[in-house]
C-alpha cells in the first residue's frame, strides 16, 4: 500500500498531463460514458482535435444529446461531427447492438471505453452484482466484440486502430484473497457479504485488467494493426461517486478530493493520450499512467496475482463466448 501511496501522491501533486495536440483528422472514435465527467471531456478534445465524428455512447440518450450540444457548440463545429448512440452496459443485448451498429461504419480508428458504476450499495441485476455487470462482464464483452471491428477499419484504411480501458489506480490495492475460491469467481462476488462492499470497485478494475491484457496477449499489433492499452486518469473531479458513502466516507472523500483531484478536463486528456494517433505500438499490452507507460504493476504481478489471472481469464472468456453465442 505504502508504494501505491507514495506514487499516487506525487503523481496527482507533482505531474503535470500534457495538453492534447494531436490530429485526429478523418478519424472516428467511440467514446463510452460521454454525457458527462471524463468522458465528455475526452471526446470535447477529440472534436476540437479534428476528427471527423465522434460517437458519444450513453445509457440515456437524453443526456447524451445534451453532451453533444455542449461540445458542438464549445467546439464550433458541424453537429453531424457529434452522434449520440445508446449502449446500456449492463444489458448484453443492448453491447451486441451497439456493436453491430459501429460494424456498418465507413471506417472506426479509436474507442475509450469509460462507462463504469462505483457504489457502496448492493444492487444486482439478473443475480450478477452491479461492478461485476457493468465494470467485468460487460465491458469484456464489449471489448472482445469491438476489437474486429477495429481490426478490419485498420486493414481498409491502413490507419493503426487504437482501444483503451479507463482502469484505476486502486487495483494496485486489491487484496487477493478477494479472488480465492474453489469454484467460480464472479460467482463468489455475486454473493452478497462474500467481499467488502468498498473492495468492489478496485476488485473489479483489476479483473477487467487481467481480461484486457489476455485479450491483447492474443491480438499482437503485428498481426491486428489495433494498439489496445489500459489506461488510469488518476484521481479525478467525477460524479462516478454517486450514492451515500456514509458520513464519515463523504466527508473523507470530499477533503482527500479537495486537496488531490485533477479537473475532469485534466482527466480527459490522459483518456484522449491513450487514443492518439501516434501512439507508439510498445503501448501496446501496458498500463497507461499520467500519459506515460508505466513500468508494471509488482503488487498484481507476482506469482499469486498471475495464478489468479490465469483463472480468471479461462472463466470470464468462457462466459463471453457464451453471451456471444446466445447460450448466458
């Protein structure tokens, strides 16, 4: 924890993010979890960088238009340059939709996925506890089913594709022991008091980093021409702190995001650095820190952590073929 401590400090008091200068011209990119916070400031930058269309991807499309209206107009460009497309992350249907509709583009060069919940509160969905749907089995999902999409784009336009996750920091700090069990992991986090309810949200961005890094493991640049990264914004101003922490927590939260936070528009430039077109192909299978590849992750790495993704990988690639293929 000590390391994890140190390193956060001195990178959300001592770096500096680079404003975004690349060009994104006659690009598409997909920004996931646009109608506000990080993503939205991600995909303003996108715009303002020039590309052709953005697609601001939403569980509520009202909220998304109103996005859209905020970036066309801050941005003083075309509406058409902004699209607005549903995706429920926590509905599988809704994830193979959205993914057939970004299939019939002319051409998709770049996805941030984004969406993610934070809760202190239980609450499930079909008996899949809500991080594990949206945060793991959905974004898993999502990815595997974009990354051809991707692929083929980068074979018509010769343009090097580019998916990034928008991971945490806090998976550094995840205890292991969350994942022991004998049988099924997802099973054990979908029962409740089985885990901490606040290990949730950590515990889930490192399973859906184990998920990303095998998933690249199997799709080399060499052979898909598609850079897929996990990427951290740090601490960030966002309203994915959305529900009752308890006193004592949101007073905790408040002061630590008060003295620490970055501006979701600071956040946002980390998300569009891990898209930009010259991002160099050794970003490939890394984690992304303050703009910068990150040397690695010890805490999650060891022997124990690496046993620990080798079951998980088998398992929630199993389901996803299984949602893939109509039969979960």
């Amino acid at each position: 924890m000590a390391p994890f401590v140190v390193n956060m400090l001195r990178s959300q008091l001592l770096t500096s993010i680079p404003y975004p200068t690349s060009d994104f011209s006659g690009q598409t990119v997909i920004v996931t979890g646009s109608n506000t916070g990080l993503g939205r400031e991600a995909a303003k930058h996108i715009v303002r960088l020039n590309a052709a269309k953005v697609i601001l991807a939403v569980r509520t499309i009202s909220k998304g238009t109103a996005a859209a209206a905020d970036i066309i107009t801050s941005c003083n460009v075309p509406a058409e340059r902004v699209e607005v497309w549903a995706l429920d992350m926590s509905s599988h249907q809704s994830i193979k939709d959205f993914v057939k509709r970004s299939a019939n583009l002319d051409r998709l060069d770049a996805a941030v996925l984004n969406a993610g919940v934070m809760s202190y509160a239980w609450s499930e969905q079909d008996g899949v506890e809500q991080h594990m749907g949206v945060n793991v089995v959905g974004t898993v999902l999502l990815l595997k089913l974009l990354h051809p999409v991707l692929q083929r784009s980068a074979e018509h336009t010769g343009s090097r594709g580019r998916m990034t996750l928008v991971g945490s920091g806090l998976m550094n700090t995840a205890n292991l022991s969350d994942f022991k069990t004998p049988g099924s992991i997802l099973d054990k986090f979908n029962e409740q008091d089985n885990i901490p309810i606040g290990s949730y949200y950590r515990d889930s961005k490192l399973l859906t980093f184990y998920a990303t890094r095998h998933l690249a493991e199997l799709s080399p640049v060499a052979e898909t021409n598609v850079i897929v990264t996990v990427q951290t914004p740090g601490v960030c101003e966002s309203d994915i702190f959305r529900d009752d922490a308890g006193l004592l927590k949101s007073v905790a939260m408040k002061a630590s995001m008060a003295m620490l936070a970055r501006s979701a528009e600071v956040g946002g430039r980390t998300l569009v650095h891990a898209v930009t077109p010259d991002l160099p192909v050794d970003a490939h299978n890394r984690f992304l820190v303050d703009c910068q590849i990150s040397d690695g992750a010890p805490g999650i790495d060891n022997e124990e952590g690496l046993a620990i993704a080798k079951k998980w990988n088998k398992e929630i690639f199993e389901l996803v073929d299984e949602i893939v293929g109509g039969r979960a």
